[in-house]
C-alpha cells in the first residue's frame, strides 16, 4: 500500500510542515468549531467567480479559494502554487504529478478534525472506510487468500451435536453466531480477555465458536465445553432436564454481559451505571412502564431494562397484534390499587408499557408454555410474524402522541428508523414434555438454513415464516454511528 | 495567512438569506440547489473512495486473492445436508473430553454424564462418590470383573476400550477354568477369580461401596450393580456385608450398616450445602427440588 503522497508534497511538508493543511481543514473542509463555521460561510466563494462553485478548491500555499472550473488551475499556474485542497472532503491536489494525491499524515489530520467536527455539532461520526495500519496492511500482504461469505457456500455454517438433549442450547448458539453485529465484533477479533487461554470465559468460548463456524469444516461441533461453561456460571439451569430454549438464552446473555467484563477494553466503559458491554449494546433496551392515577391523572414513570420482551399469544394473530397489546393501557382495576404520590392515598391506575429505547436485537418470546399449578400445556396457536417489522408504534413518543391524539408534530420519530428484520426463529416441535428445538437463520440477505442439530438444510422464506415460531429475533435494519470521542 | 478578501459579514449572509426565503418562487430553486449540492458531494465521496483505493493498492491489497469455493460449495440434494452429509444417516458420534472430570464421555451422552459429573441431577452423588472411591485406590482391584453398570456406559473411548480388552483377558480367563473345570474340579468357584475370599479386607471395603455386592445364589457371581440396586434388597445387601466384612473390626461393620450412607460422602457435591442424609432423603425428589429452586431464581435476577 502507498499513501505517503509525492515527491511535491513530501517537499512542501519539508519545508512548511503539514500545518497549512491542518488549519485549511479545520477552517474550510470540517469546521471543528463555530468560529470556522462561521468563516466557512461568509469566505467560501471563488476569490475569481464569486461563485460557491463548482468544487471549491484552496490553495495550500496561500489559502486562495477558486472552484475547479479553471480558476484554481489558473492560481496554481500563475503563482506556481502547486499544491490546492478539495474543500469538500479534504483530498490534496497535485499539479505537478496531476492527480489527487494521498498522504497517510495528511489522511489522520483529516479524520481526527472530522471527530472535532461531529463533536462540535453534537452529531454522529460520519462513516469513513477503514484504514489499515502498519502492521494489518503487512498481514494483508502476507495472507494473500481472502474467504468470501456467500450464498452459495456452507462458510459460516456449521452443525451442532446434540449432546442428549441438547437442541436447546444449538437453537440459541445458531442464534448468537448469525446475528449480525455479534458476527462483526467476534470475526472482528474485539474481545481482548485477560484471562486468556484459561477455558473460563464464555466469550472467549463462543468467539473459537465463530472460528470454527468460518473455518470452513463441515463435521458437526461439539459444545461440551460451552455447557459446562454456562452451567457453571448460570447454576440455576440445574442440569438438563430443564430444555427451555428461552430460559437458556436469557442465562447465555447473562454469562456472556458478564464475562464481557474479562475484556481488557470493557472494565472501564461503564458510563451512567449502564453497561457499554457488547451484549448490552446489541440486546438491551428500555421498557418504560407509566402509572396513571385515574383521581389526578398524575403520571409515575418507570424505565427497566429488557433482553427480550414476552408476549401473550392467546387471542391475537400476528406478531403486531401481540405488541399492540403488550403496549395498550391497561386498566389495574380495583383490587389492584397503587399509592399515588400525589393523592396521597391508594388508587385506581392505568398501566402502559412502552419501548423507550429499542435494542439493537429485539427478541421476542410467544409464551406458547403455559404453566400453572393444575396443568401445564403448550399453546399452538398460529401467530403471523413479519419478515420486515417497523417498530415505531411501539415506542413510548409514538403511542404517547397517538394517545394525545395530537400525531400532528412528532418532530423526536421524524428521522427515526425504527425498522427491523427477521434474521432467526427458534420453533418448539412436539409436545410439551417430548419435544424438539429448530432453529431457522438468515446466513445473508434472503438466504435462509434451517438447523437441526447437526443437520444444516436449505430453507425459504416463505417456510420461515410459516413454522409456529416460539422465539423470534429481528435485527434493526439501519445501524447509526455513534459518536465516540475520547 | 494572507488575508481573506472576499469575505462577507455575517449580517451581509443573513439579510441575503430572507431575501430569498422572502420569495416563494425561490422555493424551487434553493431545494434544486440543495438537492444537487448533496447528491453531487455524495457522488464524490464515492469517487475519492474507490480512487483511494486504487492509487494507493489497498483495493488490491484487500481483495487479496479470492479462496478457491469448490471444495465449500453448498450440496443441493434432498437426501443430503448443506455439507452432502445424507439426512438418514446419523452422524458417527465422536468423543469429547468432559471439562469437569477430564474423562472422555461419548459426545451424545455428553449433558446427561456432566450433569451427574457436576453433582446437579438425580444421580449426581452416587456417580461423584463412586469416582472419588475410585480416586483413592488403584483402578485395577475389580477391573477383572465384568462391568453391566448401565451408569458407566456413557464411559468411552479409551476407558471403554481398555475395560473391553480386559473383559476379552478376563474370558479368556473363564474360558481356561472351564476347560480345568470339565476335568472334575465342579466346587471351583466360576467368577473370575473375583470371590471374596481372595480379596484382601480393604478391597472388600473398596468394592462394597461401589457395587452391590450380593452373590447370586444360581451364578455365584457378585452382583455389580449400584449399591442401590432393585435386583437386591437392603436386608440381603446389609446380611451380605455383615457375613463378608470381618465382624470383629468396628470400622466394617459400621460399614456394612451404613453402606447406602457411605455411597454419598458430604462433599460429593460440589455446590451442595446440604448434609448428605438430607440429600439422601431428598434423592427420591429430585426434579421437583429443582423445579422450585428455578422458581425462586428468576434467570434476570443474577444479572448485576
């Protein structure tokens, strides 16, 4: 890789250093400060047109603004001023060679003024490419084999031995390896542990599982190690009589949000009492639940965080029935009274749930398990779910305004993409106390595999979204970049 | 710096700016603008990306060379899998070393041996006891016997084999007696060599918390089950002990009326923190135990 610029740029950076560069962009190209914004608007014209363009260039000599339709060729000409600035993204200009040439320091000042820029705004980081550093780009050259995910090879799929019973703990495995970010920060190689090696920390475990998942074998794997790792951290799942997929996932999230604390990055992330750890960052939201005393219409606000939300599936046929339940005001009723804080005194309430915050992976649990103190069955009933599901109505500002009945200005969800896509469905076959986990998931867009233990098939669609699906997992579609300055 | 000679006041920027909004019909025009001032930057970006990547190698150096696909290509067949593996054979069943006690344990048998191995299931003390009893002498002292424990059958791979090499000496063994027997010695006792009498005292002790013990009246054979088994009952298991176990040391015979007890050491377990006689009682209400202790510990409850 060569982004050490050119001879001409290496000679004026001898000479001058790479300042002028460095004061050009954090005026002109990204304003890291009001001040540079406000120069940014009153100055940026051709200094020989008058004209915002097209494409504003600087002079890197002499801060001489001229667009590219001929006047910045002219400047560079006439004053020997070889070297000028794209002002839109910051990319130098070499008459001598030209061409647009890249430099490595030049491309660092560059990002760390456009960080300055968003923090400055309050915005997101925009997206940047990623840049390899010394040592990757000498990985890149040595390793020159590049494994592709595609369609049509069984890379990253991988089937898993049902140890006796074990179907559960392979359904949510199956999950976990094909959500999507998880895939990136693991094959990304993000978790640094510091008990390295020692066989104890779940994510160091389920990160070889990526390994061998992408390694390209086809013999089924074997999560003894994986098993034994969460019933020891997780003892309450006391052996494997007890094969709720469900129960299983809550405690795998569990074990892993906290072995994440193992990380050498991790331990000091913890802003606001909220955990950053790469579990909580892709399942966790925020349930809000609203009081409402029916005297005084006083309002007490409560926000809990939630892995996975579970819905009653008596009654409604489709997966957005089942969520506009769960968020519908619900009357507590007279036997249920609730001190106000206001009143003073106990009184008849509403109750709403809303979704506050969403999660990056929204899980949901149709309570197809009915347990009570007379019998205990499965309930079969057909529930629709989407392959594409907006969660907006479900948000707290949404129904907030809908049951305001003033949807009219709703400026907070305007730019809000609250959409979501299927990606896995965990189905329960059989009965109650003789039953079988499957899992379906999406290995990429439109490519669907069901697995069943150690058997990996081809699935469409349309059989996904037939199967009775006990827990549903959507990822959000559209990821926003956070701004994360140090 | 050179000055900047074109620069406008703000103020100068700001009345420009509400003479235009001032006219409707400039509407149109500022959104065109804008509209082609976005879609133009962002057309750009593409183009210095791509050229990037290509004036300094990193699109080279990351495209790299494309794996050959051939062998990972996915099997479309419907009487095979995604790997070509046939959906009606069972997959062969491999081993795995089981991260508690270090054994090799059959792969499919895996969660029902760990949850005995790790003290959680039903049989979790009789199995913990019998492997710490087997720690605590040499391996070798009944390994002539042949073994119809159904607990021990998730034991494999080289366990497993060795105990099957052994079994074929052992009947190699019988076989040979036979043929001595057929010569006229009927009394000879037909059990491998694996009588009481030839045991030393501390064997017979070793033996007897493992297994039944109880001499078959047709086979004279000692019965290898648990010391819990259904075949025998207590009164024979207790009678055998007492006749077996020199009744003059105290130490047996407090062995012989106790060897159900002795079966479950107290730290057998190694979360318990119940009394081994309180974990024998409970024995028989194994799941049920469990199942309230699930109620009490909700899965979000251990989260912080």
């Amino acid at each position: 890789m060569n982004d050490t610029g050119c001879l001409h740029l290496s000679n004026f950076k001898a000479a001058k250093g790479s300042s002028p560069y460095k004061i050009v962009h954090a005026f002109f190209v990204a304003s890291t400060s009001y001040e540079a914004r406000r120069y940014k608007a009153t100055s940026c014209l051709c200094f020989s047109c008058g004209q915002p363009g097209p494409r504003l260039h600087s002079c890197l000599h002499c801060i001489y603004f001229a667009c590219y339709g001929g006047h910045i060729q002219e400047h560079s000409k006439n004053k020997k001023h070889f070297l000028y600035v794209d002002l839109s993204y910051g990319n130098v200009f070499c008459a001598q060679c030209q061409d647009y040439i890249y430099d490595r320091e030049l491309t660092d000042i560059s990002r760390s003024n456009r960080v300055l820029e968003a923090k400055s705004l309050g915005i997101s980081v925009p997206y940047t490419p990623w840049l390899p550093n010394g040592n990757e780009v000498m990985a890149l050259k040595r390793l020159r084999k590049r494994r592709l995910i595609s369609p049509h090879t069984t890379i990253g799929l991988r089937g898993l031995q049902n140890l006796g019973s074990t179907c559960f703990m392979n359904c949510i495995v199956q999950t976990l390896i094909h959500t999507p970010l998880l895939r990136d920060y693991f094959l990304g190689e993000r978790h640094k542990c510091k008990t390295q090696g020692s066989g104890k920390c779940l994510v160091c475990e389920v990160s070889k599982l990526f390994q061998e998942f992408y390694s390209g074998a086809k013999t089924p794997l074997t999560l003894h190690r994986l098993l034994h790792l969460i019933w020891t951290h997780a003892r309450h799942l006391a052996g494997y009589e007890q094969q709720d997929a469900h129960e299983f996932f809550i405690a795998t999230l569990d074990v892993l949000h906290r072995h994440c604390m193992n990380g050498v990055e991790e331990t000091e992330k913890k802003e606001k009492d909220r955990c950053n750890c790469i579990i909580d960052q892709i399942f966790t939201g925020g349930l809000q639940s609203d009081v409402v005393c029916t005297s005084c219409s006083g309002v007490s606000t409560t926000i809990d965080p939630f892995w996975d939300i579970s819905l009653d599936v008596a009654g409604p046929g489709s997966l957005q029935a089942c969520l506009e339940r769960f968020t519908r005001a619900e009357h507590l009723g007279s036997a249920a009274k609730i001190k106000c804080s206001n009143c003073r005194a106990y009184r008849e309430s509403t109750k709403q749930l809303t979704l506050e915050t969403l999660p990056i992976v929204a899980s949901f649990h149709l309570k197809r398990f009915e347990h009570s103190s007379q019998i205990d069955r499965k309930i079969s009933a057909f529930v629709s779910f989407p392959a594409e599901l907006d969660m907006t109505p479900f948000m707290s500002t949404h129904r907030r305004a809908v049951d305001a009945a003033d949807n009219n200005n709703d400026p907070e969800g305007l730019f809000e993409d609250n959409r979501y896509s299927l990606f896995a469905v965990v189905n329960h076959l059989g009965s109650l106390d003789a039953g079988h986990y499957t899992a379906y998931v999406r290995q990429m867009k439109g490519s669907w595999f069901k697995c069943d233990d150690h058997m990996i098939t081809r699935a469409s669609l349309r059989e996904v979204l037939d199967s009775e699906g006990y827990l549903l997992f959507y990822h959000k579609t559209v990821l926003e970049y956070e701004c994360d300055v140090p | 710096m050179n000055t900047i000679v074109s620069e406008l006041s703000m103020n100068d920027l700001n009345s420009k700016f509400f003479d235009i909004i001032q006219n409707e019909n400039n509407a149109e025009d500022a959104a065109n603008f804008i509209f082609d001032s976005v879609c133009e930057d962002v057309t750009l970006g593409v183009l210095f990306e791509v050229h990037h990547g290509i004036k300094t190698g990193l699109t080279e150096l990351l495209e790299g060379e494309k794996e050959d696909e051939e062998q990972f290509k996915i099997v479309n067949s419907p009487e095979c899998d995604v790997f070509g593996f046939s959906i009606l054979k069972k997959t062969p069943d491999a081993n795995c070393s089981c991260p508690n006690c270090e054994r090799p344990v059959s792969a499919t048998r895996f969660a029902p041996h760990l949850e005995k191995c790790m003290g959680m299931g039903r049989n979790s003390s009789r199995i913990a006891s019998r492997r710490i009893a087997s720690n605590s002498r040499e391996p070798t002292s009944y390994a002539g016997l042949p073994s119809d424990d159904e607990d021990d059958a998730d034991w494999s791979g080289t366990l497993h084999s060795e105990r099957r090499k052994r079994r074929m000496k052992s009947s190699n063994k019988r076989n040979s007696k036979i043929h001595k027997s057929n010569n006229g010695n009927h009394n000879s006792e037909n059990n491998d060599g694996a009588t009481y009498e030839t045991m030393s005292a501390n064997e017979k002790k070793n033996l007897l918390l493992q297994i039944c013990g109880v001499v078959s009246e047709h086979t004279k054979k000692l019965c290898t089950r648990s010391t819990r088994c259904p075949q025998h009952s207590e009164e024979q298991r207790r009678a055998l002990r007492n006749n077996v176990l020199e009744p003059s040391t105290p130490e047996s015979q407090s062995m012989g009326l106790t060897a159900d007890d002795a079966g479950s050491p107290p730290d057998s377990s190694p979360s318990s923190s119940c009394s081994s006689s309180s974990r024998k009682r409970d024995r028989h209400r194994a799941v049920p135990r469990t199942k309230n202790k699930r109620e009490k510990l909700s899965p979000l409850n251990g989260r912080d």
